[in-house]
C-alpha cells in the first residue's frame, strides 16, 4: 500500500481517494433521493383529507431543540476531524462521542414528537400529506439512526486500531455523511416546518 | 393451513403448473450436477465470492441471458394470444400478468444486466484498470441484482405475479384493485435490484474518473467509456427517485398510508409523474452504452477512427440532461394544459437533434473506410435504418396534439419496441459477438451469426411495423384480445408470424453458442477483429490482474495508435500487484435480501425482522474487517506471461 | 397555395399507401369526422411525410456509405484515413435538424392550443356539456342540462360543440373516441376536459383505452352521432321512458363488471358529484387544488367496498 505523506491521513492511499470520492457520489444519489421526498411532501402538503393540517400540529419547542442538537452536533464532528487531522486521538474520540450523544438525543426529541402527532391524530395513514411528513422525517431520522451506529463501529475502531489511514478515512467519510444530514435536516426545519407554521 | 393459503397462486393454470415443475426439476438437476462433480467448492471459489469485474460481469451477462428467455416466452405468448380474434389461449387475468412481467423483465432484468455485464468487463479493461473501484461493492451490485431477479421471478409460482402494467399505476396498482401479492413482488423485488444498479453507478463513475491509465485525458477515453460514465451518472440521479417510489407504494400497500389512493389526500398522478422521472432517463441508461458499443463496432469495422469525437460526447450529454426533462411525455393526455404539453413537447423533440447528430456521425465515420462485414458489423448497419425508424416515430409522437391519437395505442407500442429492439438489443447482440472471442478465447460462428441477424430484422419488421397501423386503427395496447368486427385480425397475424420469426431468430442464438463452444477455433490472437481499444491489447483469457504493466496512453484509440504509429503501451518493468480478497458477505448478505424480500411481500414480520437484523450485522461485519487485499509476486506474473504468451 | 399542393400531394399518398397496408378500409385515426381529428390526422400525416424525408435521408445515405466503402470494393492496401471531424459539416448536422424539429413544434404548439379549446368552426354553438365517468369497466354518461343519464353509449348532437368532463370511480382510464378526436384520462382526483364536435352523423367506436384491470378489453362503448332535431326528439323519449337513477341503483352500477348499455332519467352527480379538482389551465390556482380531497373524499365513501 503506497501511502502519500504529503496529504492528509484520511487521503493518504489511492483507496482512501477512491473512497472519498465514491461517498461524495453517494451523497448526490442520496440528494436525489430527499429532493424526490421533498416533491413529493409539497405536492401533498395541503392534501390533508380529513386529518389535520401542519399548522395544527406542528410546534416549535421541540423542533427548535432538534435543530439545535444536530447543528452543534455537526459542529462537534468537525471538531473531531480536526482533532484527528492533528493527531489527537483522545480528543477525536471525544468529539465523535459528543456527536453520537447528541444524535441520540435529537432521535430522543424526535421520537417524542411523533409520539405526540400520533396523539393528536396525525399518523402515518391518516392521509396524503401526513403519509408524505412522516415518511420524510423518518427518512432522516433512519439516517441519523444509521449514523449513530456507523460513529460508534468508527470510534470503537479507533480506539482499538488507533488512527490509521483506514480508520480516518472512515471517520472523515462518516463526518460527510453527518454534515449531510445536518444540511438536510435544515432544509426540513425551513420548508417543513417554518412554512408549515406560518 | 391458512398460513400456506397466501403461497398460492390465485389464477393457476396449466402453464404455471408447468412453471413449477420446470423450476423444481432445474433446481434439483443444479444441485445433482453440481454435487456430482463436485463443483460446489469450484463454485464458491471462483464464482460465487468472486470480486472479479470480469467474472461478475459474465455471471451479469448469463442472467441477462436467462431472462431475456423468460421475457420472450411471454412475448411470444402474447403475441399468440392475438394472432387471432376472440382467442382462448389465454384469459384476462393471465394476460395482464405476461404484459406486466414481459415488460418488467425485459427492462430491468435483462437490458439493464446486458448494460451491466458490458460496463463491468470492457470498462476496466479500456482505460487500463485492474479492476473496479469498489470490487466488493460490485460483487453485492450484482448478487442484489440477482436475488431481485429471481425474487421477481418466482411470483409466477408463488403467490400471483404482478398485474398492474409495468408502469403500475395507481390507484389500480393499490390494494383496492390489485388485491393479490404480485405488486408488492414489484415494489420489493425492483426494490432490491435497484439498489445493486445504484450501487453499481457510484462504482462506476469512481472507476472511470479516478482510475485511467496514465494519459488517459477524459477525451481520450473510448466512446462506450464515456457512455458508461454517462449512463452511470443517470444512475446514480435516477435510481434514488425510484427507491422513493417504490418506498411509498410499499407503504401504501402493505401499511395503509395515502400517497396515491383514492381517498384521504392521496394522488393517482404522483406516481405516474415520479415513475416517469425515473422512467425516461431509465430508458437512456439503456441506450446510451448501446450507442458506445456501436461507436467501437463501427469505427473497429470501418478501419477509420469514430468521426465527430466531440460532437458524440456532447451529444451524450445533452441527453442525459434532456431525458430528465421530459418525463411528462408520456401522460400527454393527463390534462395538464395545452402549456405544459407545449413545453415538454418542444423539450422531447429536441432530444432528436443530439441522436441525430449521432446517426450522421456513425454514417459519416463509414465514409473512406474500409468496411467489413463481420456479425457485430452487420447489427450495427442494421441497427441505423431500423432505429433511425423507431426515432423519427419518437418525434411524430412528441407532438402532443397528435399524441392524444397515438398514445395508448399499439402505435406508441411499436415505436418504444423499434428503439429499443434495434437500439438496445442489436447492441447487446452486436458487443457479444463483439466481446465472445475476448472473454471465452473463440470466436461465435459467423455464419449463424449473419443468419441471426437477418432473421431477427425480418421477423421485428414483420412483428413491429403492422402495430404502427392497427394503433392507427383504434387497437389500444394491452387488450387480451379483440373482435373479427374491429378489423385488426390481418396485422395481429402478421406481428405473430414476426415474432415467430425473431424466436427462431433467438433460438439460434443459443444454438450459435453451442456449437461454437463445440467447433470453433480456440487458436486466436488477443486482437481477432484488429480493434483500436486497449481491452484488446491484454492477453486473450484475460489475467486476473487485466494488465501485467499499466499501459500509456497518449490518443482515444490507443491501441491502434501502438499498431500504427509505433507507440509503445507497456513501458517498464513487472511490479507487484495490489489485488483485493474474495469475498462471501456479498453472496451471504444477498441471500439475506432475499428472504428479507420475499418475507416482507407476504407480510411475514418476524423473518423481516431476523433478516433485517442478518443485513446489518452483515454491514457490521464488514466495517470491522480488516481487508488489506494480496499481492501478485513479480514471479507469478512473469509466469502468467509467460504461458498466455506461448498459447 | 404551393405549400397546400404539396400538402395535398402527401395526403393523398400516405392515405393510398396506408389504406392498401389496412386492407382497403381507412384507419379510424386517419379518418376523422369531426374538427379534433381532423386537426390530429393532419398533424400526424404531416409529420409522417417529414420524417419521411429524413428516413429516405438517411437510408440513402447508409446504402451510398456501404457500397461504396466496403473493403472488396477497395485496394488491398488501402489505409482509410484518421479525420477528426469538421465544423461545417457538424452545423449542418446540427442545423437541419433544428430546423425541422422548430417547425414541427410551432404546430405542435399551435395544434395544442386548438385541441384543447372549443372545435374550430364551432365556437359560436352552446356546447353540450356531458359528464363522462369510468367505473370498473363501464362508462357512465351523464347530460346534466338535459337531466339524463346512459351506460356505455353515447347520443351526441352533431354541429355543435361537445365538452366531456372526464372523471373516474377507479384505476385511472382514457376516454377515446378515434375518429372524432384525441384521448384524454379519467382519474379520480380531478375532472379533465376534453374538447370535440362531430361533423357528420354516424356511429363511432369508443373506447378505454389506458389498462385499467381485468375487463379492460371489453371496456368500451357505442357513439352515435345525430342531428340536433333527432338529439333532442331522443332526450325527449328517454326522459318519458326510462327510469330514474338512484343512489342505490348507481352503486349497484358501479360493481365491478360489464354491463350492457342502459338509460336513466337523472344523473348521478346530483347525489355523487365529481371530484372538485380540475384541469390545471393557465391559471392553475391554489384554491382548488386545496378542495380537491373534501370533494373526492366524499365522493369515494360510497366506493369502498
């Protein structure tokens, strides 16, 4: 295996490039896949039949924790690659714990809310448009929920095999994906949400 | 018993009795033979773990092969269904499943695995690669491919096929008026298979960026390189909208949400306007690596370089941007306003331009060449006049006031059959004549192979072109069957004789392998059709590692460059070489797929669960591996060469 | 008047040519009665002759190619050369067809604003408005201002414009009458319009045509034509002798099944009225698309069996 010194660890060998790239690839498949969620929820939006619409059963509390959670959790997993870029396995460890708490966390709030919107009668069969919201926010909420357990198979990896090309590839690729998320749960927040409550 | 009750087929018949004996027989004789030789460590060694591109895309071009069996058993009953008015052969109900299946099968599960076989063996070998980015994420593509397919397949023995069309729309694919299982065989199985393509788009596109031989430009890549890259790109945007797809109407099947019913909000339109989404660039990851193959047939057989170089990628890509704006085509008469139809009228028919240019640079190519008719040759000259038929049909539907009159009609059912036969299927037929002597060391005869290619086209224009005329006259597609009075009886008789005729032609297909496997020459070089490519400039059987030396490549025809303008390839000596590990988890982890599927069809939650948890521990397993790949010693390959040379 | 000769000439080749292919009888879609088709047919005959051209282009060409470049027609040592392209050549190639694809999508254009509008020629007539609804696998036909209502056959006036609502109790269908003009769907969520007049008298072939399930064949129905005088003298004699259409009497209709053809007084739509939703035209508002599901919500209580 060559490994290149002059690039970052996570870059080091031609597969960890390939990787790299191969994942960017994905996320576009994986922004089609949201846009086509998307389409579908606007289409469906005011389609309520005879359940309730968003503006009655959205509320802001918990989402606001939700996005609050995710953002800094995005935020402490970039602390963690720059932990690693630098070397520090302990501090990279303990980011990445702090991200997967976090996640836990807003799939905690998240769990929760649907609880309540089961409650106030809006389930999954009620009708188009909460066919369509739930689907949408499930969606992502099963990626943050794959994530947790991706982040905790890498930081279990790294605290066994220390910080290897292999193992900070996948920590660097993990991070894309949580970033991702982040980036879709705004999109979420803003055009679920917000313009729901409005 | 009531558990076994739901296996059952809701309409049996004699045929699918049969069905059922054909399949338990062929399986105990596999496994008989298998045990008998004792082939199944063989098996599992060289096969079913493999990670090789080459291998894999042999076993994608035998399942291809297999079900374009299968898809054509349904056409021929069809079109014997219709050969006469009033006919009895079928019933309604049995009908609708053969259309549905027959066009399933042929577009997902044995176009789409043709396109897979030729992308996973000429890809690597073109640009020079030892192989794919992900080998072991190819192996999964494939094996969840595979499991989709036979999943699918098995619905006509158990439990019902589907019989909503292959488009399924609702809500007469919904649980109101689908009441059997066979649409959720649909959901699922695509499902499952879909997700290998996607998988098998992002490995490709890898591939094909990050690993060319050195020099290798991106315009200095071969023709089907670039079709691939393209096709490959559609993939990865297109497939994702299909899982969606068929996410919600699993849903909506089997958990009772509203997405597309008919009451509580839901949309029939959706589905048919995401379907199309997915649907009509679907259609170009068919035809654009079929165009690639017939850039390298005809450039190889008309001695000359493909004329146009530029125009012939610029044109790929401007329809692979085009075939995402066009979807609501084929819902013309949805009622959408005479402005959106304007709009996606102008759009389709402005596809016609980039193909255009394509035809004329083909014919353009041939001219100061040197042409030689070889099989794959003669497909591709065949493939100009009928295809350039099927396309300008393509325009006349594109207008959409016209369209009202065509869609719907056996008009609108020959003109997709004139594309994609000609387009797609001479293709694949063309690139296996093609690609035989590089992948099995022996040429398919000729001579059949001419004949095939006669028979196929006489029996498509007796088979295709009369359905222009009875859609013209009224017949609606999908009928099982129609009145003396209607009229169409005579040009019904003529398509079944057609198809006849393209049987036998297919037939002889096989018949063409078998006896070149039994007398054909194994005695030929490594370039039989002196070609212009790299893939063959390696030895013929390939190594496992494709290249000894990375070869060096400085024009898009590189090794006509080596034979003409004395270029060297291979500069440099043997190094060792990085190959990766085979692997089971793909095989395993398919299997799993496979009850998870078929248990998730009928509903059975707990084996869903126990299979869904197998999937993840799979993936699991995986992550924690650790895989370093081995080495080919400096020795081994010197031996290699060495005895692939003296052959 | 040249491009009407030419025009003319074409027309009158292709239909030899496809009336000899068809056995003498003229196809339904090539032998329109009423404006809609005649517009379609001639739309479609003027592209047959087009793409003609560019066919006998092409083969042309092909066969040119293959004759003359082919290797036993060549010195054994002849070595084709490399050329890489030209730019005039590839404007050419480019430029004609943008030509021809240009003009075929002004009338394109041009032709989908008059089929979806009032038949030409008949703009001045009070359209009869007849609501034309699918159920598995039958069509109701529902004359709201006359106050009748048929299954599988359908009395139309000629000379005057016809506007169909179309709509459906099931799976989506295309409701299609060849000669007089273009399908359009029937779906449950929304009511389409389709446009079209008859011309002449006479007796057309109706039918489904989008797959709807297992008596998609057969799910068809009778057209005939009259004038207006018979039109009127046959509402008259349907509302003396037929009976009146019950909410019973419908839901027993719409069971699954064929039916032969039938005549009510009333309509359906007073006690199942149409999906509220309609054809999106240029002002596709927000409003209506926000009715639609109370409209078809009540509307399909009565379906789900």
């Amino acid at each position: 295996m060559k490994i290149d010194n002059s690039l970052p660890l996570e870059y080091s060998t031609e597969e960890n490039s390939l990787k790299i790239l191969g994942f960017w690839i994905f996320l576009g498949a994986e922004i089609m896949l949201f846009a086509t969620l998307f389409a579908t929820y606007f289409t469906l939006e005011n389609r309520t039949g005879s359940g309730p619409t968003g503006a009655e059963i959205f509320q802001i509390t918990p989402v606001l924790f939700e996005t609050l959670l995710l953002l800094t959790s995005s935020f402490t997993v970039g602390l963690g690659i720059h932990a690693m870029r630098i070397g520090n396995k302990k501090a990279m460890i303990s980011f990445f714990s702090i991200t997967l708490l976090l996640g836990l966390a807003f799939l905690g709030v998240e769990v929760f809310e649907f609880v309540t919107y089961v409650h106030e009668g809006a389930t999954l069969q009620t009708s188009a448009f909460t066919a369509a919201l739930l689907t949408t926010l499930g969606t992502h909420g099963a990626h943050v929920t794959l994530g947790f357990f991706w982040g905790l198979f890498i930081i279990l990896q790294v605290k066994k095999r220390g910080l290897t090309p292999q193992t900070t590839n996948k920590a660097f690729i993990f991070s894309l994906y949580w970033h991702f998320l982040d980036v879709v749960w705004i999109f979420i927040f803003s055009f679920i949400y917000l313009k729901g409550m409005m | 018993m009531d558990f076994f009750d739901r296996f059952a087929v809701p309409h049996p018949s004699i045929a699918i009795y049969a069905s059922m004996a054909a399949i338990g027989l062929t399986v105990i004789a596999v496994i008989a033979g298998l045990t008998y030789f004792k082939k199944w460590g063989y098996l599992w060694r060289e096969w079913l773990t493999t990670v090789d591109h080459k291998r894999i895309g042999i076993m994608y071009l035998l399942s291809a092969l297999l079900m374009l069996f299968r898809g054509g058993v349904d056409a021929i009953m069809m079109r014997a269904q219709l050969a006469v008015p009033e006919n009895t052969l079928l019933d309604a109900q049995h009908y609708n499943e053969i259309f549905t299946t027959h066009g399933i099968v042929m577009i997902l599960f044995m176009a789409m695995p043709f396109i897979m076989f030729f992308m996973n063996f000429v890809v690597p070998l073109q640009i020079g690669a030892r192989d794919v980015a992900f080998p072991r994420l190819n192996a999964l593509s494939f094996w969840l491919f595979f499991m989709g397919a036979m999943l699918f397949n098995i619905s006509f023995v158990v439990g019902g096929s589907p019989d909503a069309g292959w488009t399924s729309y609702f809500p007469l694919a919904g649980n109101e008026f689908s009441e059997s299982v066979g649409t959720n065989y649909y959901m699922i199985a695509i499902q499952i298979a879909g997700i290998g393509t996607l998988m098998t788009g992002i490995n490709f596109i890898t591939t094909i960026l990050k690993m060319r031989a050195p020099g290798m430009t991106l315009m200095k890549m071969p023709m089907f390189t670039w079709s691939a890259l393209i096709a490959n790109v559609i993939i990865v945007f297109a497939f994702p909208v299909l899982a969606v797809l068929l996410a919600m109407g699993t849903l909506d099947r089997q958990f009772g949400t509203h997405f597309f019913t008919m009451d509580n909000g839901g949309m029939d339109m959706l589905w048919a306007n995401i379907f199309w989404v997915w649907g009509h660039p679907e259609v170009y990851i068919l035809i654009l690596p079929a165009f690639g193959i017939y850039s390298e047939v005809i450039s190889t057989f008309a001695r000359r370089n493909l004329y146009g170089y530029k125009s012939m990628v610029g044109s790929m890509v401007i329809i692979s941007l085009l075939s995402f704006l066009v979807w609501a085509h084929h819902f013309f008469t949805m009622g959408q306003g005479a402005l959106t139809n304007s709009i996606f009228s102008i759009t389709t028919m402005a596809i016609a331009v980039p193909t255009g240019v394509k035809i004329f640079n083909w014919l353009l190519t041939l001219r100061k060449g040197k042409i030689v008719f070889t099989t794959p040759m003669l497909y591709s000259m065949l493939f100009i006049p009928l295809f350039t038929l099927g396309g300008v049909t393509g325009v006349m539907l594109a207008m959409s006031a016209a369209d009202y009159q065509y869609h719907n009609t056996m008009f609108l059912v020959a003109h997709f059959h004139n594309v994609i036969i000609p387009g797609v299927v001479y293709a694949m037929l063309a690139g296996l004549h093609y690609y035989w002597p590089k992948m099995f060391g022996f040429m398919l005869n000729e001579k059949i192979g001419k004949w095939t290619a006669w028979l196929l086209s006489i029996g498509f224009i007796f088979a295709f072109m009369p359905m222009y005329v009875s859609g013209l006259d009224g017949q609606a597609r999908r009928m099982y069957t129609y009145s003396e009075a209607s009229g169409f009886s005579l040009m019904n008789m003529i398509s079944f004789v057609g198809a006849a005729i393209m049987a036998i032609g297919f037939v002889l297909i096989v018949y063409n392998i078998y006896y070149s496997t039994r007398y054909e020459s194994r005695d030929i070089s490594n370039d039989p059709w002196d070609a212009r490519t790299l893939e063959w400039s390696t030895h013929t059987p390939v190594p496992e590692y494709n290249f000894a030396i990375l070869p060096d490549v400085r024009s898009n025809e590189a090794l006509w460059d080596a034979k003409k303008n004395g270029h060297v390839l291979f500069k440099g000596d043997y190094e060792k070489i990085h190959m990766p590990n085979n692997s089971g988890i793909p095989f395993i982890m398919s299997c799993i797929f496979f009850v998870w599927g078929f248990s998730f069809i009928f509903s059975l939650w707990i084996p869903v669960i126990v299979t869904t948890i197998g999937i993840f521990v799979c993936m699991a397993l995986r992550s924690f591996e650790q895989d370093h790949g081995r080495y080919i010693t400096v020795k081994e390959i010197e031996e290699t060469e060495t005895n692939l040379r003296g052959a | 008047m040249h491009k009407k000769g030419i025009k003319a000439a074409l027309l009158s080749v292709f239909f030899t040519i496809i009336t000899v292919l068809a056995g003498c009888e003229p196809l339904l879609v090539l032998d329109p009665k009423g404006p809609q088709a005649e517009r379609q047919a001639s739309d479609i005959l003027l592209s047959i002759g087009l793409m003609a051209i560019i066919v006998i282009v092409v083969f042309a060409l092909l066969v040119y190619m293959l004759v003359k470049y082919r290797a036993s027609k060549q010195r054994a040592d002849y070595e084709p050369p490399h050329i890489e392209g030209n730019l005039w050549v590839e404007v050419i190639m480019v430029g004609i067809p943008v030509i021809i694809v240009a003009f075929l999508s002004y009338v394109s254009v041009q032709s989908n604003y008059i089929v979806e509008a009032k038949p030409k020629g008949y703009e001045d007539t009070k359209p009869l408005v007849v609501y034309a609804s699918s159920s598995n696998w039958k069509w109701h036909f529902s004359y709201p201002e006359e106050g009748i209502e048929t299954v599988n056959y359908l009395y139309i006036p000629t000379d005057r414009a016809l506007e169909f609502r179309l709509y459906s109790h099931g799976p989506i269908t295309s409701f299609w009458i060849p000669q007089l003009g273009g399908q359009k769907y029937a779906m449950a969520d929304m009511v389409t319009t389709l446009h079209l007049a008859a011309d002449v008298p006479g007796e057309f072939m109706g039918r489904n045509a989008n797959f709807s399930g297992k008596g998609f064949a057969e799910n068809t129905f009778n057209v005939t034509a009259m004038s207006q005088k018979d039109f009127d003298d046959w509402v008259k004699e349907v509302k003396e002798t037929a009976k009146p259409i019950t909410e019973k009497k419908f839901e027993e209709l719409l069971e699954p099944g064929h039916l032969g053809q039938q005549t009510y007084t009333g309509t359906h739509l007073e006690f199942s009225p149409p999906p509220s939703g309609h054809e999106h035209g240029e002002e596709s508002s927000e409003t209506s698309e926000s009715d639609t599901h109370t409209g078809s919500h009540t509307e399909h209580e009565g379906m789900s069996h």
